[in-house]
C-alpha cells in the first residue's frame, strides 16, 4: 500500500509538472515560441526553393512574409532574454544558441542593450532614448530611429562582451557559439547561393532587427517619463509605455504589446502579461495609451495625417 501511494503521489506530481510546462520546459505555452521560430526555417525553405519560379509580385509577396517572420523571430529573443524556455541550464543555453541562428544574431548582445540598460533608463538618455529624433517630418523620426541609435547599441554590446572575455565568463563563451551559429548560418546560405540568401535572408534580418529596435518609437514616444531610482517593479509608472492590445499581434509575438506591464515586471512570463494588463494598468493608465490596432496607430501617426505630436513641437530640426 505504501508502495501504491508513493507511486500515485509520483504521477500526480508528474501530472502538475506537465500542466506547468513539462519536465525540460518551464511553461508549455512556450511551444508557441518554438513553432513560431521554427515556421521561420519552413518559410526559408519554401521560398528558397520556389524562389526561381516566382514572379516579381511572389518575390515581393514572399519578401514581405520574411521580413515579418523575422521580426516575430526577434520578438521570441526578447522573451527569451527575459524568461527562460526550459527548466535545465544546460538545454536553455543550447536553445539560445539554436535561437541565435534562426534570428541571425546572437541573442545574448540583446542583455547589456535592453535588460541593463532600456530597463533600467527608459527616456532617460538611454540608446533608445526617442528624444533624441528632432526630425520635423515624423515619419522621418520613424525610418532613421534604427539608424541613428544603431552605433550606441554596437558600442554597449562591445563594451559588455569586453568585460565579459576579461572574465572568461560562461556569457562570453556561450555568446562565442552564438556567433558561430548565427553568422555560419548566414554564411552557409550565401556560399550556396549569394543573390537568394541576400533577397530570403539579409534583408529579412535587417528588417526584423531595424523592426525590433523601432518598436520604441511606437511603444515609449510621447509617453510620460519614469523617476529614476523610483518608478520600477509595482511603483512603475504605468503612463511610461503605450499597450498594442489587439489579439492578432499578441499571438503571433507572444504578449509583446502589453509593454507598460512588461516594464513593471521583465521577468514575468509572457502568458501572464494580459491579465496583468487588465489588473494592474487599464485600471490607472490614461486610455489613450491602450491602442487596439497596431496598424491604424502606425498609419495615423506617420504616415497620415502624420502630423508632429504635440510634445515634439518647437523641438524639432
């Protein structure tokens, strides 16, 4: 009887591990990360091998698709860098590695730009400071954002990876199998075939990281700023970021819209982000800052009207 009892206490513990997010996994709902990653080398493969075939309109058509799969791609390194996928150290760093090569970059550069620094001073002089766009037509202020804050994000990268070598820590050789995997996969697809690999994979890349770094611009521009020092983990300030709360682009990047929550707690699994939306921000933030349709929002505020906001005037140059 013992026995018995010890055995079913056994499958019941396994049971609630499962409804967790299994034994390698910390939340099941992380799947969704893994198929969205892994529709991006289907998608490659496809156009890869249609890509003879296809008119001017299916190149442009399939163009499109990459450009945007790799910028979901680049949302999955965002989480990745907050919460960890799996349970065990060891199967965490090899998805990060298996992470790096299908975004093309290695996602632990992600930590000393947005974990240790955005974080920490959002609109404060920080490298994705939106303040420091001056540009009298707005939509400008959008295409060049990535451009003008691209050299800051290469030189906090190096410095950290620098300190990281002098230490010789597990970061900087795990970032080493990073590299390799991200640039040997980029390699391997231009030794096959340079023109495609350009057109199915560089551009897509450079898309989703210009997308994924230009998301500040939608998220924090015009928002209020935070108290250094003051405003952080529940004291958050939950005017500091504007919400995209509209489903689509929830699913397809995992939460990522609900961004004032995600301020007052990086670390919390994407799954929790909408309930969390619903207690603790809707009920405080000013409205306007909740935007149900991601695309209406970029359309009347850079393209047309486009008009400058309010906050920006008198400021531009």
């Amino acid at each position: 009887e013992i026995l018995l009892v010890q055995a079913l206490e056994q499958l019941m513990a396994s049971i609630k591990e499962e409804e967790n997010g299994g034994i390698l996994m910390k939340n099941v709902a992380d799947l969704r990360t893994l198929g969205i990653c892994s529709a991006k080398w289907l998608i490659l493969i496809l156009v890869w091998n249609l890509h003879p075939y296809l008119g001017l309109c299916g190149k442009l058509l399939a163009g499109v698709v990459q450009c945007l799969w790799s910028f979901y791609v680049m949302t999955m390194v965002h989480n990745a860098m907050h919460c960890d996928v799996f349970r065990h150290g060891f199967v965490e760093s090899v998805w990060r590695v298996i992470l790096s090569a299908t975004a093309g970059v290695p996602v632990e550069s992600y930590r000393p730009t947005h974990n240790l620094n955005h974080h920490v001073y959002t609109q404060h002089g920080d490298h994705l400071d939106t303040k420091q766009m001056k540009y009298k037509w707005h939509l400008l202020n959008l295409l060049l954002f990535f451009p003008t804050v691209f050299p800051s994000i290469q030189k906090l990268e190096s410095e950290f990876i620098a300190n990281e070598a002098k230490k010789c820590s597990k970061t900087f050789f795990l970032f080493i199998f990073q590299v390799m995997a991200a640039h040997g996969a980029t390699g391997i697809l231009l030794y096959l075939d340079w023109r495609r690999a350009v057109l199915c994979w560089v551009i897509p890349y450079i898309f989703g990281a210009d997308a994924i770094v230009t998301m500040n611009m939608l998220q924090h521009d015009g928002t209020e700023d935070i108290v250094l020092g003051e405003h952080k983990g529940p004291k958050m300030n939950v005017n500091s970021g504007r919400n995209f709360t509209g489903p689509v682009i929830n699913w397809i990047t995992c939460n990522n819209g609900y961004h004032a929550i995600h301020h007052m707690y990086s670390n919390m699994h994407w799954t929790k982000y909408p309930e969390m939306h619903q207690k603790l921000i809707a009920p405080y933030n000013n409205p306007e800052l909740d935007e149900p349709d991601i695309l209406k929002f970029l359309w009347r505020t850079y393209f047309w009207p486009g008009k400058l906001p309010e906050h920006r005037r008198g400021k531009e140059s």
